[in-house]
C-alpha cells in the first residue's frame, strides 16, 4: 500500500502533477531521462486502471527552451500552474552552470515559492545547485554530478555533500548525481508511489537497474585520470598497455623507454599527468582488466595474470580501491 502524506493536496485517486523544469542551458539527458521514467510509470499505472502522472516541460515564459546539446524543448509558462496542485518538480543540471546561476534571479525565486506547496522537489546532477540558490538545501546532505562536488561545496558550505551517492533524499527534497542517475533518482520516486512492481517493471522496459550497484565514484577515477593525461607521454602509453601483462614495469624501465633518468622522469611524469608512474600502470592494468572482464570468458585468475597483477587477490584489491567493487561483482554489471 502506498503511504500518502497528510500535507499531500489531493489524494492518489488522482493524476500527480510533475513538472520538469527547463532553462536555456540545461542538459537534455538530466530531464528526459526522468521523464520517460514517469511516462512509462504512468503507461503501467494505466494498464492497471489506477492514475499516473500528468508531465508537463515548464519554462519562465513558455516557449521553446534550447538544451546545451542543441535540442529546444516546447514548455508551458509557469505562471499557468500557479494555482495548480504540483506532485514533483524536477530540475536538470547544466555543465555551465556557473553562468546559469548567475541568471537564474526568477527562476530561483520561484523554486522558492514552489517547495513551500509541492510534496516533494529533486534535482539531477548540478541542478542541486540551483536548489541549493533557492536555500532548498541548507545544512541538509546532497548529491550531485562527481566532477562538480567540491565546487557545490565551495559555493554552499553549509551542504554536506554525498560524494559517492547516485542519489539521497532529505524530507521533501531529493538530489543525485550525473545525468543518467536522474533515472535511477526518477525510478526512486515512483516505487515510493506506486510499489516496487511498477518501478520494476520501468526499470526492465528501460534495460536499466532498478537500484544500480555501487557509487558514482565507482567510475570517477578512471574518467579523471583519462582527462590528466598528457600528450607527452602518449608513446609511453601506448608502451605500456602493448606490455601491460609485463609484472616489472617499474620506474626504471618505464624511464629508460622515454629515455630520462628515474628520478627526473618521475617529478616530470607526476608534474604532467597528475600521478605517479606507479599509479599510471595500476590505473592501465585496472583498465584492461575492466576491458577483458566485460568482453571476454576467462576467469578471473586469467584475467589477473594477463594484466600484469600477478594473482587475482591483486587485481581485486586493486578493483576495490578505485572502483568500490569486486572483479566479480564488476563483470555482473558491465558483462556483455
């Protein structure tokens, strides 16, 4: 049975009003994957002869609303739900949205009023800054995009930030991480309201887990350590994952290939990539673990030893520590 809140407006014979919020900006994914999280909620909740969602894109003033990637949305103005029920809002992020915030004056203004009559309010990615503009999120615990957790926390002090979540809610109000995890924070709200079934059975059409294993920090430090890399050690690179089941790439011979001295090679490679060569390989091996343990059927000792770790206790000590998860439990999710 789901449980209806006292403050709720209306009761759950009825439609839930969503509203999706879109500004110039935001980033497509961060609202359209929670909305087909809701449209295919409301399709089942229809099947079954109970009500679903009534989903409507909202802007300012209405009208075409362009997405970072290009694609404008068609919006009702806000002022048209002014007297209206609302269920859920929902606020997508944007990757600059630095520059949103400094625009965003009415926008915020009217988070504010609206988290005063909605049951509840969540935002996807860095739309948690937003809330957080509206003072949505004072004091209270938050998620939000991996990259962008040290930034929120600069801007908003008083926010205790949930580095590792894919999504946390507090009271009425709900945050998560990166783009795609406003489908699993979408997924969240509607078990809440219709069941654990219903929620299944949209995560199944959707080919999505209904609660995904693991954190976002799971997969940050191998997409960091991409974005460190320095075209000046490209061809040594290249080297290492041509020989990354060789055990013994150690600074020496990883120096005498770039033809410099040990020490001098290990200031210059930390100064340039952000990391010791030590970590490099073990990041390289890590990958060409991920790599085999999603595309191939060798087991895990193979797998260990093909990679240079040696033996599998290695390779998974080495899994836990930047990614959070086992070897094992890595191939369940990302096996072909």
């Amino acid at each position: 049975m789901t449980y209806v809140p006292e403050f709720l407006p209306f009761a759950f014979d009825r439609e839930r009003l969503v509203l999706f919020v879109a500004f110039p900006g935001m980033c497509l994914l961060d609202l359209t994957g929670a909305q087909t999280v809701f449209w295919a909620a409301s399709k089942y909740m229809q099947q079954r002869g109970l009500p679903g969602y009534s989903r409507h894109t909202v802007g300012l003033d209405g009208g075409l609303v362009p997405s970072v990637e290009g694609v404008a949305l068609a919006t009702s103005p806000l002022p048209e739900f002014k007297d209206v029920a609302v269920d859920t809002v929902v606020v997508p992020g944007s990757p600059d949205i630095e520059q949103v915030m400094a625009n965003s004056g009415r926008l915020v203004e009217w988070l504010r009023r609206v988290s005063g009559r909605a049951r509840r309010i969540a935002s996807v990615c860095s739309g948690a800054f937003l809330l957080a503009q509206a003072g949505l999120l004072d004091g209270k615990r938050a998620a939000t995009h991996w990259a962008m957790c040290d930034l929120l926390k600069g801007h908003f002090p008083s926010i205790e930030i949930e580095r590792d979540a894919i999504f946390v809610q507090e009271d009425s109000v709900w945050t998560s991480a990166g783009v795609s995890a406003g489908i699993d924070l979408a997924l969240a709200l509607v078990e809440a309201d219709c069941g654990r079934e219903i929620a299944m059975k949209v995560a199944r059409e959707l080919v999505v887990f209904l609660k995904r294993p693991g954190g976002q920090s799971q997969f940050s430090e191998l997409l960091q350590s991409q974005l460190q890399d320095s075209a000046a050690f490209d061809g040594l690179h290249l080297w290492i994952a041509d020989n990354i089941g060789n055990e013994n790439l150690m600074v020496d011979l990883l120096a005498e290939r770039v033809g410099m001295s040990p020490r001098n090679f290990a200031r210059v490679y930390k100064q340039k990539t952000g990391r010791t060569p030590a970590k490099a390989v073990e990041i390289f091996r890590l990958e060409a673990a991920r790599r085999l343990l999603e595309d191939s059927e060798r087991n895990a000792n193979q797998i260990a030893r093909q990679c240079g770790f040696g033996d599998e206790e290695k390779m998974r000590v080495t899994f836990q520590r930047h990614l959070a998860v086992s070897p094992t439990d890595y191939r369940k999710r990302f096996s072909r």
